[in-house]
C-alpha cells in the first residue's frame, strides 16, 4: 500500500492571529520538503511557548525564511491534484489559509486529516506509535519535516502490523 503525503506546520502560537512560520512534508515516494516562512508584515503573533516547542525565532524567519508567496508556489508545485493528510488539520487548515490568502493564490492540493485513514484499533494506538517512532528516530523538538516524516512512519508500522 503506498503511504499517503503527510504534510506538518509550525506556527507562531495557537489560536487568533497565528499564522504558519513553516511548512514542511514528506511526499508518497518520501522525498521530504520544508521551508521557513517569513512573517507578512501584519503578522505580530508570537508565543513563546511555541517557540521553545519548535526552536524557530523570529529573528530566524527574517533572516531565513522565504516569502509567502515561494513557499504557496512551491507547494502547490510539488502537491498539485493530491490529498495530502495532516494531524492537526483543526490547526493546519486554517495555517494554510492564512499563507494562501497572503500570497494571493488557492491551494492545488486538499488537506485532510490523518485521522480519516485510521480504523478504530489504529486510533486508538496511534498516538503510542508515533511517541515510539520518534524516540527510535531520537527527535527531540518539533520541526515540520521530521514531524512528517514521523507520522508516515507511523502509519506504515500501523498498516504493516509493525506496531504492538
């Protein structure tokens, strides 16, 4: 069975005025992407707390990110006509939103949530495989790439009857 896109965001924080400060995923044939983004002008939101999540500073973005409007090409470039799954889609949806809408362009790809591909057993151990893939990968902060790359990881333990 061939592993579906997965797809990871990292964000300035939770909940209004937050917007996406990195994008990264794995593709079906596991060739991974990711890029900081650097924040839109009106773009203010920083927590803290997410930032000792991630380890990404703003300071980082404006000197590393690339503008909104790449990162929107690129992504759609490299997942036009693709459903491409996320674990925080309640999150992710709107994250993704907030680039599209600044670069002006719509998304060639459908985001859908990674719970959709999970039968009850799989989500009910899902959360336990993903802590198991990440420790064996010894990943210690979250970055979208590596976050990605965990969860397709995990789905192919899952479906291969890898996971106990």
């Amino acid at each position: 069975m061939e592993l579906p896109a997965i797809l990871d965001i990292e964000a300035s924080g939770f909940g209004r005025g937050s917007y996406p400060i990195e994008i990264g995923f794995i593709g079906t044939d596991g060739a991974l992407f990711c890029s900081l983004i650097r924040p839109e002008p009106e773009w203010q939101h920083w927590d803290a707390a997410a930032e000792t999540l991630h380890g990404i500073s703003r300071e980082l973005l404006q000197r590393h990110g690339r503008p909104v409007q790449w990162m929107a090409e690129q992504i759609n470039a490299r997942l036009a006509g693709q459903v491409v799954y996320c674990d925080g889609w309640g999150q992710d949806y709107p994250w993704l939103g907030r680039l599209f809408d600044a670069a002006g362009l719509q998304p060639s790809f459908r985001l859908d949530d990674l719970r959709r591909l999970l039968n009850e057993d799989e989500a009910q151990r899902w959360r336990g495989v993903t802590d198991t893939v990440r420790r064996r990968m010894r990943l210690s902060r979250h970055r979208a790439s590596s976050d990605a790359r965990v969860l397709q990881l995990a789905l192919k333990e899952l479906w291969n009857g890898m996971a106990a």
